[in-house]
C-alpha cells in the first residue's frame, strides 16, 4: 500500500516515473527467474511476466506515460548502444542479397496490404497507413505517413491499434516458427524477424527471444527499412495527390529526417569500424543495453491491452491476420528462393 502511495506522489512531479520504475522491476524479477529457468530466457519472461501483470495487478492509468516512455525510448537508446557491437564487417555479412530481400520485402507487402484493404472496402487513407505500418516500422511509419497524406485522426488511431496487436502476436510466434524452418541459420532467422516484424521493439524482442547475435543481425534488416521510409512517404503522398487531387503541399513534413536512433545507430558503427574501441566501453554499453532491452520488453507486455483485441471489430482483425500471414509467407519464400 505504502508503495501504490509512493508512486502516485511521484506521478504528480515526474509522470513517467511509476510506469518505468514497475516496468524495472518486472525486468528483474525477470532477470532472477530466468536463472532457475535459463531454457526459456529473461526475454520471454519479462514479456510474459509483463502481460500477466499488466492485463491484471497494473492497469492504473498513471503508469501509462512511463511504459510508453520504456516501450519506445529505451528501446531507441539501446538501438544506438547496439552501434558499439556492429561494424561495417557485420553489415557485409547481410550483403547485397540482405538488401534485395528487404526491397523484395516492402514492395511485397506494400502492394498486398493496399489490395487486401481495398477489397475489405477501406478507404485510400487507411490502407496506405497500413501498408507503410507494416512494411517499414509501425507507430513510427504510420506517424510520419498520416500527416503528409493528411488522413483523418480516428482512422490513424485504428490503424496503430491494428498493427501494434497484430505484431505483438507475430513477435510471440515468428521466432518459434524461425527456429522450427531455419534452425542455426542465424542469417535466415534475423531475416524473417527483421523483414516482418512492425516496430522496433517488436524486432528486439522477438529476437530476443532467440539470442542476442539474432538482435543484432536482425536489426540490421529492421534499418534498413527504416531508412527506405524517406521513400515511402513521398512514394504515398504523390499517390494521395494523383487519385484524390488534394493539395498536399502545406503541411509539416516536406522534410522527413531518417530517425535520430539509426542516426546514432550508424554514426557509432562507423566510429566502431574506424577505431579499436576499449573493451570496457563496448562491455559497459552492452551491459547498460542489456537492461534497457529487458526493461523495454517487459514495458511491451505491460502494455498490450487484451480488452483491444475484443475491441476491434471482425473486419479490422481479418485483415490483420490476411496482411500478418502474407508478411510471413512472403518473408519464407524470398529467404529460400535468396539463399540468405
């Protein structure tokens, strides 16, 4: 009791403080089960462990800003410290075929996601937010295309709900079928997870859920797609333009900057590959992502609202699962048919 007390006289100064601070200790209690259960990992159970709790004990409202905060920013800082771990030899070993297949990739699920919209009878809007939340990098795709196509707030909302449910159940289940179709193919995994998965935190943890080498090469594919995003808003907008004639030009973002965490992400990389790093700063940083990682995930299962799910109506979800299976497909046959 003294403790709920504590926490709302924190919220009233510092409002993302509770959030984080029960997001931290789900992380360790996390940390100290998977000692006694190493088989299943301290990922999976700050995921789990997260779910459990936040769908049951943690509902208050002030603890909302703080996960969020751990959802996203943590996560963003560890991308950037994943830089002292990564250096141009790495990105090689994703080659030229990496980046075929991540082309292959968005344009794959660009298309579909547009025409299976469109069939379900969703407007232009909605299904360019959707294709673009899927096929590069969720919230943060669907943030920057709604404003330079200027779609409606109420579908952009539905859209984020949709994807970010959908990819939670893809990051549960995708590392398992990774496992089961590609074994110790370490490539081919970070492929599937890094080509399909929506959101940055999605990548991380479902990678997670396999190894911390798996993080890393999947990554690589997940910024790729992030970079390509400049691309798919303009390719968006000027299509916007053409079918429905509005003028798109007066709004905030003509200039789209590739975000600030893969500028980090690669400005490190290129240090790391230029000089020799001490050990200690590459052993501190991988120390300090470790529990930024933990913490992030286990504010991702804090988070995800089972009462969503039941929410959204029949049509919303069947094209979450058509456009989740067509990722997933897609992702298996340009692994086998690329070699990667």
């Amino acid at each position: 009791m003294k403790f709920k007390n504590k926490l709302k006289e924190l919220s009233n100064t510092y409002p993302i403080v509770p959030g984080i601070v029960i997001a931290f200790i789900v992380a360790v209690f996390s940390k100290f089960f998977a000692t006694f259960f190493p088989q299943i990992g301290g990922a999976t159970i700050a995921i789990l462990l997260g779910i459990v709790l936040g769908n049951t004990v943690f509902k208050q409202p002030i603890l909302a800003r703080g996960t969020k905060f751990a959802e996203s920013r943590l996560l963003e800082y560890a991308v950037v410290l994943l830089g002292f771990t990564v250096t141009f030899q790495t990105i090689v070993e994703m080659g030229f075929k990496g980046l075929v297949y991540v082309i292959l990739m968005m344009t794959t699920v660009i298309i579909g996601t547009y025409l299976i919209g469109r069939k379900l009878g969703f407007g232009e809007k909605m299904v360019l937010m959707m294709a673009g939340g899927n096929a590069v990098c969720g919230t943060s795709a669907i943030g920057a295309i709604a404003p330079s196509i200027q779609a409606d707030d109420e579908e952009k909302g539905q859209v984020i709900t949709l994807v970010n449910l959908m990819g939670t159940v893809m990051m549960l289940s995708l590392p398992f079928l990774g496992v089961a179709l590609f074994g110790d193919d370490l490539l081919s995994k970070s492929a599937l997870l890094g080509g399909t998965l929506q959101s940055v935190g999605q990548v991380v943890a479902g990678a997670s859920l396999i190894s911390a080498e798996t993080v890393k090469y999947a990554m690589l594919f997940k910024i790729t797609r992030i970079i390509l995003l400049v691309i798919v808003v303009l390719f968006f907008k000027k299509k916007v333009q053409k079918s429905t004639g509005e003028n798109l030009e007066n709004n905030q973002t003509k200039k789209l900057p590739i975000p600030w965490y893969v500028l980090g992400f690669l400005i490190i990389c290129i240090l790391n590959s230029i000089f020799t790093i001490p050990t200690v700063i590459i052993d501190s940083t991988d120390y300090i992502s470790t529990w930024f990682e933990m913490t992030a995930l286990a504010a991702i299962g804090l988070r995800l609202d089972f009462r969503k799910f039941i929410k959204e109506g029949p049509r919303f979800l069947v094209y979450g699962v058509s456009v989740g299976i067509l990722q997933t497909i897609a992702a298996v046959i340009f692994i086998l048919i690329l070699q990667l």
